[in-house]
C-alpha cells in the first residue's frame, strides 16, 4: 500500500498539523510505502517572501525529521523539486470542473481573507493537490478532517480520468483519525487551530517553549460548566479533552472518566502538562537539527530521486493516454 500526503511549508507548524497529520505520517512509515512531499509550490498562491519560504522549507523538514519521518523508511522531498507535479496539474486540468474548484472552501475561505490580489494559483491549489497524490498512484491520503473536500475532489478526478481515457490512475482514500482531526483555537473553540487567522494565545506550536505552551492551555476558553465531558456547548473542554486522548493515547471516553468531578482547574493543569512533555522531544530534536542546512538539503535532494522514479513513468503514462506530445 501506498501512502502520500503533503504539508505547507509556511509559518510555524501548530498543535493541529501534528495531531491531525504529522503522527499519522509517522505511523504511515510502518504501514506501508510512505510519501511525504512539502508542497513549496502551493505556497506562493498566497501573499509570500522568497528569502522566508526557503528558510521556512528548512524549518518544516526539520519539524518533520524531529517527529520521526525517517528518511530511510519513508521518502520526504520538496515538491518544486520534482517538475512533473506541476505538469501534471495542467494535464489534470482538463477532467476538473470549473464548478467544483469554485464550490472549494479553502479556496472561499483564502480568497476572501486576501487584501490585494485573488491568484489564479489559489483557485487551482486543489489541482496541483490532486496531481501531487496521483502522480504517486497513493491509496491512503492521510490529513485533517479540513482536507476532507480536497480529497474528494482528487478522487472525482482520478475518476474522470480513467473513464475518459482509460484505467491509468489510482483513486486515492483519505484517512481522517477518529480523535484529533479537528484541533480547535483554545481561545475561539469554534473555529480550528489555524497558522494564519487563528488567534496567537489559542495557537500552540509545535516549537512553542514549556512556558509558553502551559500558559496557553491554562487559558484555554471553557464554559462557565465544570464537568470534563464532550458537548456540542462546550467547545473548549470537548476539544481539550480530544488533545489529553491523542496525547495519552488513549479514548475520550477513558479522559471523562479519570476527570469526572475534578473540575477544570485540575484537568487543564493536566492538559499543560501533558502537552508539554509529548512536544518537548521533537523540540529538542528539532534544535540539534535545524542548524545542519547542509544536511536537511541533502535530505530532501535525496528524497526527490525518489519521487522522480516514481513519478516520471505516471507521468509518461498519462501522457501517452491522453495523446500528448510524442508517442512512446
Ligand atoms: P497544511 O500544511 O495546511 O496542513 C497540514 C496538515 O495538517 C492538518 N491540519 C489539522 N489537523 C487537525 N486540526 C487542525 N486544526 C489542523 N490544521 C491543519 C491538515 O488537514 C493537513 O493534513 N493542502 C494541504 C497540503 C497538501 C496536501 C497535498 C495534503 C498539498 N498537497 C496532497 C495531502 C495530499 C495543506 O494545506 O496542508
């Protein structure tokens, strides 16, 4: 089995991204073949500065390695390192339906925060998305339950495809955990832990110092309640109570039960601390090996052989069913 995802190399990666996506990277390198691509070309669709997104690049793959990717058992590259994902995308193009890319979240969502220019590239983000999975015939996508539509549309068009120019590409499956897919801002508990639109105080980092993360969970917005239970009101204390059961690893249900009468006082000081010492590792991992540019460049060099030698015999082949350029 096959497994690709991607991530963006911009900001600073939060709670959610390694929650909902990155430990699943990790558990990925022992259930199958292992892909991960960070997707530097999906993020000049948004307003960006060249110098950072080199150093943020850097900054991710250091993030990534510290988590446990290992790039011995899985293959981590750069995606403007490998041409065919962006050739791919154009190619795509022609089974995507301009309604769909319209009908996007994300794409609403981005549009609408963005001051100046609406890029063409935002409104065709979810191609080259689809196109980064494709290219690597992936079965399993794993992400956050945010991704869930691009996903879908990734499928829509792998299905197009093969119907209209015969069984080429592999439709791809998400995989969403069951806890954890949906981190939310500890300050505004109605809306997901975000890099850009989140509030800074409700926004754990992955890097964030001890100090500083038990602050932030301290005074994490609950209701006026004092039960540990998961409710449709009690936004802060469901979503506390997912972060403990990720970070322990164990069920929700087990989180309740251990809180049950010892109000919320107790639980957060628990959360703080819990959260603290799951992370603690992968900074300290992340400072020995944020310095070795050298070394993380050669990583991903060596991650993008790789993914070439899969992703240019896809590409041939989707070239060849469509009728472009020579034939084989
Ligand atoms: P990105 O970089 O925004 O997010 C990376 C992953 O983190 C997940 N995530 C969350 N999970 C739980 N709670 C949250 N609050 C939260 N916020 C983010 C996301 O679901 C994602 O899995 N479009 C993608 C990058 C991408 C990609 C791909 C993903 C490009 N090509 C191909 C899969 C396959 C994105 O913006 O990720």
């Amino acid at each position: 089995m096959r497994i690709f995802s991607g991530i963006q190399p911009t900001g600073r990666k939060h709670l959610g991204n390694y929650i909902g996506a990155i430990t699943q990277y990790v558990a990925g390198q022992d259930r199958g073949e292992a892909i991960y691509c960070i997707v530097d070309l999906h993020a000049t669709t948004v307003p960006y500065d060249p110098v950072e997104l080199r150093e943020r690049m850097y900054d991710t793959t250091a993030v990534l390695l510290a988590a446990g990717l290992d790039p011995e058992r899985c293959v981590l590259f750069r995606q403007g390192d490998v041409a065919e994902h962006t050739e791919l995308c154009w190619l795509l193009c022609s089974v995507t339906a301009f309604g769909d890319l319209n009908r996007m979240h994300q794409f609403k969502e981005k549009a609408g925060a963005q001051r100046e220019l609406v890029s063409a590239g935002l409104f065709f983000y979810p191609v080259l998305q689809a196109a980064d999975v494709l290219l690597y015939r992936a079965h399993e996508v794993p992400v956050g339950d945010d991704q869930r539509q691009h996903v879908e549309l990734m499928r829509d068009i792998a299905e197009r495809f093969n119907s209209r120019f015969g069984e080429t590409l592999v439709v791809p499956e998400h995989r969403i955990p069951d806890v954890g897919a949906r981190i939310m801002d500890l300050q505004e508990p109605e809306r997901k832990m975000a890099t850009t639109g989140g509030t800074p105080q409700g926004t754990v980092y992955v890097l964030d110092d001890p100090k500083t993360i038990e602050k932030k969970v301290r005074s994490a917005v609950t209701d006026s309640g004092s039960d540990v239970v998961r409710a449709p009101d009690k936004p802060g204390i469901s979503n506390l109570v997912e972060v403990l059961a990720v970070v322990r690893g164990i069920a929700p249900e087990e989180v309740e039960r251990e809180f049950a009468g010892q109000g919320y006082g107790a639980f957060k000081a628990a959360v703080a601390e819990a959260v603290v010492e799951y992370l603690r590792p992968v900074r300290e991992r992340y400072e020995q090996l944020r310095p070795d540019q050298a070394a993380l460049e050669a990583a991903l060099a060596a991650g993008a052989e790789k993914a070439r030698a899969i992703a240019v015999p896809t590409l041939a082949d989707v070239r060849e069913a469509m009728g472009v350029g020579a034939p084989r």
